[in-house]
C-alpha cells in the first residue's frame, strides 16, 4: 500500500511542481522587477518563488557536480526576491553532498578528482546563507588525514606533492588544522 500510495504522490507531486514552475518561469520577469523596486511580491507569487527557488537550490546542492555559477545565481535570485530560503533543509541537503563526496574519497583517497570536486565544493561553505552541519565530514577528513596523508608526504613525486596541497586547502575550508 505504501509503495502505491508513494507512487500517487510521487506523479502528483512531480505534476504540481511543473505546473508551480511554468507559473515562476512565466512571471520571473515581473517578480524581478518588483524585487528591484524593493516592493513585496504578492503572497501567492512569494509562495511560487519560495517553493520553486528552494526546490532549484535543493537539487542543486545535491547534485555532486555542484555548478557553483549556478547556486549563486539561484541565492541571488532568492535574495534579490526576498524570498525566504528553507536554511535547514538546504543545509542538511547539501551536508549529504559533502558526506558522500568524503565517504568516496575514504573509499579511494588516491581519486584526486574526487578530492578536487570535494574541495571546490567546500568552498561553496563560504558563500552560503544557512549552516551546514560538517562534522561527520571532518570527522572523515580527518581519517583520511591520519590514515592517508603520511603515504602521500612520504612521496616526492608531483602528483603527491598536489595532492598534500589539495587536501591542506580542504582542510582549511572545512577548519580542519593540518599539520
């Protein structure tokens, strides 16, 4: 029964949000404007937005390719629209990101562009308007720190040499101090 109820609402659901984004998408220009004008956007079109803009922002952040461009244009939309963000919900989203984009480089501490993707997307922290809970994700940084990062000082090559660099710039993004 469950997994037919999920299905119902999943299609209602999936239904609702295209319709709720023709509406945003049509009067996006007008709602601008009027954000512009530092006048308030009427209820039903601050619901549009808020619903729209949040779920954007969402799917974004959980996106493990994190188009920062992106993210910044959809928070400088929301801010330019006084619109409300979901802060927690945004923040817990893009917390799993970074979860699993840590868990992978655990995983394979070797993947440097696993470790790149994480550090760029670590750098999104900085930017954001809500907090995200990181301490699953430096509890792992600092696995891969005590577990990994000696092999890689013990290296001369260049590639290890960029690899310590690398994670001591995600170290400091995500205040981890590295010795």
């Amino acid at each position: 029964q469950r997994r037919i109820l999920n299905q119902l609402l999943e299609s209602t659901l999936g239904e609702a949000e295209a319709s709720l984004r023709q509406i945003y998408d049509r009067h996006a220009p007008l709602m601008s404007f009027l954000g512009d004008l530092n006048v308030p956007l009427p209820r039903a079109l601050r619901a549009v937005a808020e619903f729209v803009l949040n779920t954007q922002l969402r799917r974004s952040l959980q996106d493990e390719g994190l188009d920062a461009t992106r993210i910044r244009s959809l928070l400088d939309t929301a801010a330019r629209e006084n619109v409300t963000l979901d802060r927690s919900g945004l923040g817990f989203a893009f917390g799993g990101t970074l979860e699993r984009l840590m868990a992978r480089l655990v995983d394979e501490p070797s993947d440097v562009a696993t470790l790149e993707r994480l550090d760029e997307a670590a750098r999104l922290l900085k930017t954001l308007p809500f907090e995200v809970n990181l301490w699953n994700v430096q509890n792992a940084f600092y696995e891969i720190l005590s577990r990994s990062r000696p092999e890689f000082m013990a290296r001369t090559d260049e590639a290890a040499v960029a690899w310590v660099a690398r994670l001591r710039s995600l170290g400091e993004t995500l205040s981890v101090k590295v010795p």
